[in-house]
C-alpha cells in the first residue's frame, strides 16, 4: 500500500480495463476520466493510494474540509472486484487515512464491493435506485439488462462540499 501524489493513466487505464470485463456496466474510469474528476475539481482535494505493485487497486478519498462536517468520504476504489483482498486493503487503508474524521462514507452498487465495505463495518442508511432518462431505445433495454453495475461516489456529486450548520 501506498499512497500516490499523482495518478499514472497506464496504471488507472489498465484497472478500468480489468473492471469493465468484471461487470456488467460501469461509468468512465479512465485515466482522462479520473483526472478531470479527482484534479480538476476546483474546491475540493482528493488523496489517492495504490494497493501493491503492480497496483492491483487504486482507493480514492477525501477529507472533509474546514466548512464542512467532520466526515470523509471515501470516493472510489477501482480494482477487480472478485480480488477482495486488492478491495479490502484499499478500504483499510482510506479508513486510517481519515481516521481523525466521526464518520466514513461510501457508495457502492456491485455486491461484491459492498460485502467489502461491510467486512470493514460499514452499514447500509440509504439506498439509491438509479435511473436512466434517455430517448435512444435501445440504450435504455440495455441499461435495463444489465445486473451489475459499477456506482461509486465517483459517479455523482455525492462527495460535494456539505457545509455544517450551526
């Protein structure tokens, strides 16, 4: 395990090639991907870390900042999701990364990352039913197929800034 300060697109292009053969569908992983998410977000400051080397996975987190609630997030974990060693490992060491934070989150659709973040003591407070709006037909009947998709935090603006209220 370690940590990263700077993403190298072989490494994430290679994992999100292996992901997409191990799922049914997923959003964009790559390292274009990945480095208009995590780097070009104007207010917000993600940390990266590889699980071995070769990297077998790539866990990605952020801590909350001054403004907001004392919550990480943990973001992404980009890795084969049968190896739930690379995933448990990824999970481990964003959890001691924001070991000073009252709460973790996460998001995850594919079972086999959720049975990871629950060996780790997450639990479940609320579940999302994705939808899809789209007048391509036939987009829509895929969609609809597929039985495992890839959704992570990554997907959506759910690790924007949520500033405390006092």
């Amino acid at each position: 395990m370690r940590e990263i300060a700077a993403l190298d697109a072989a490494t994430i292009d290679r994992l999100a090639g292996l992901l997409t053969t191990k799922v049914g569908a997923s959003f964009d992983r790559s390292a274009s991907f990945h480095t208009w998410r995590f780097n070009g977000a104007p207010d917000l400051a993600y940390r990266f870390a590889e699980v071995d080397a070769p990297a077998r996975a790539l866990v990605t987190w952020r801590l909350p900042r001054p403004v907001e609630l004392p919550v990480g997030t943990l973001v992404d974990l980009l890795a084969d999701p049968n190896d739930g060693t690379a995933l448990r490992a990824g999970i481990d060491h964003a959890i001691t990364a924001m070991a000073n934070c009252e709460a973790i989150i996460a998001g995850a659709s594919d079972l086999r990352l959720v049975d990871a973040l629950r060996s780790r003591g997450f639990v479940t407070v609320k579940t999302h039913h994705p939808t899809a709006v789209s007048t391509d037909r036939a987009l829509l009947t895929r969609i609809a197929a597929e039985d495992c998709w890839h959704f992570t935090k990554a997907d959506h603006d759910w690790d924007q800034i949520h500033p405390a209220t006092h």
